[in-house]
C-alpha cells in the first residue's frame, strides 16, 4: 500500500486535504462530480456498482443513457482531481464499477469520529481531552449540502445523535470536575442542536446556578417548558421541575 494519505472531512463543510494542500471542489465545472465522490467515501470498503450509481444520481434516466452520464462524470472527476493535484487513480474502475483505490490510505472524519463516540460509556471510553478533541472534530451536520438526499440521511442522524451523546458525556464529567463555565458551555451548543432534551436542561441549570446566574437559570427553564408545550405538547419531567423550585426558593 502507499504511503500516501489522504484526509476527507464530511462533518460540516466537505473538504479534502493531501500533502499540505486543502481542496473543497467548489472550483470544480461538476457539482455531481464532488457528490459522486463524497458517495463513493461513504461506501469505501466496497465496490458500487454502475447500476446503483445510476439509481442514485440519474433516477430519470433510462440504465443506458445514465451509464453514459456516470462515464462523463467519472471523467470530470478524474480531471477535477488531478487539476488539483490529488491522484486521480484515487477513483478505481472495478468490473461493472467503481471503487474507492485501495493504493492510498484514506482517512475520514466521519469514520473516526464514529468509531470514537462508539467507545462512550464502556471501558475504552476516549478522556476528557479526547472527548473535547471530538467535539471540535464536529464541525456541523454530516455534508450539509446534500442534507436533502436520502442516501446521507442515515449517517447525519447517526452522527448527530452521537454527537450529542458525546456532549452529554462531556459535560457530566466536566460537571463533576467543577468547571461549570465549560459545562454550560458545551450544553448551549448541544440545546442549539435538540432543543428538546430535558437532561441538557437539567445539568445545564445547575451549572448556570453554581456560577451564580440564577436568572439564566430560571429563563432556561422558562424556554425549556416552552419549547417542550408547543412542539411536542408535554411538560417538563419531575427531576427537572423539582430543580427549578429549588431555584426558586
């Protein structure tokens, strides 16, 4: 195998970065190009067939005149790819297909960030400061430009939810280790994210309470029991509405 690398971000805006340089396709004549790329990174282990390519990007398409528009796109790439100076072999042809190269070590946030959020809460769980590293891996949603397409979604939600798990994780033991600052800190971004997880409420009022701010912490209660009686139609739990008549006496 080479030994070259290739590195692909995918959470938050897709880019690729080889020897140094950074590329993100956004000079390239073929937007379908890049997503056929960012397709072929997520089924990277495997072979894709013709047939399913042309399923995904050229559903209106009859099998013969969309193989002719994936034979053209595969060109563009190649010629995208190696117009910025990243080895256009990187796109195998494999019988009746095409592939990720196995010749070049390809490395994915996504991939990573999911193997390491699937350590939360067993007894390989990543350390404080992984955790943190992680979090500022999490750039946003998994390709955000392509959040309408189907064949992303499984993967966002996946990653998303793991995502927040990984904020839940953090802040308990931050909470534990007495920063608060850092702990309302990490939960404001993960109620930016679910507005409707009472647990990130909880925690989050008590650590707004041992810094002192008490009227964040009733308005946070305030805004979770909106929030909650207007989009899901509930009231908050009990653990939650014990902590905010503590706060209130």
């Amino acid at each position: 195998m080479s030994e070259e690398k290739i590195n692909f971000y995918g959470l938050g805006p897709f880019y690729l970065e080889y020897q140094g340089k950074i590329v993100d396709g956004s000079n390239w004549i073929s937007k379908r190009a890049l997503y056929l790329l960012m397709y072929l990174l997520l089924a990277k282990d495997r072979k894709v067939a013709a047939e399913e390519l042309v399923d995904i990007f050229w559903e209106e398409s009859d099998l013969e005149d969309g193989k002719n528009k994936l034979y053209n796109t595969v060109y563009l790439l190649r010629r995208s790819l190696a117009k910025d100076g990243i080895p256009r072999d990187i796109i195998e042809s494999v019988s009746g297909g095409y592939c990720i190269s196995s010749s070049y070590e390809i490395w994915t946030d996504w991939n990573y960030f999911e193997e390491k959020t699937g350590l939360l809460n067993s007894k390989e769980e990543p350390d404080r400061e992984e955790m943190e590293n992680l979090f500022k891996l999490y750039r946003g949603d998994f390709f955000p430009s392509l959040r309408y397409e189907g064949w992303t979604e499984i993967q966002r939600e996946d990653l998303r939810e793991n995502y927040l798990i990984l904020i839940e994780t953090l802040s308990t033991k931050l909470y534990s280790a007495q920063r608060y600052r850092d702990t309302v800190n990490y939960l404001h971004r993960g109620i930016e994210h679910d507005p409707y997880r009472e647990n990130f409420y909880l925690l989050y009022i008590k650590a707004l309470v041992k810094l002192g701010r008490i009227a964040e912490a009733i308005n946070s209660y305030k805004k979770c029991e909106q929030i909650l009686k207007k989009e899901l139609d509930v009231l908050p739990g009990q653990e939650l509405k014990n902590e905010y008549h503590k706060i209130k006496l």
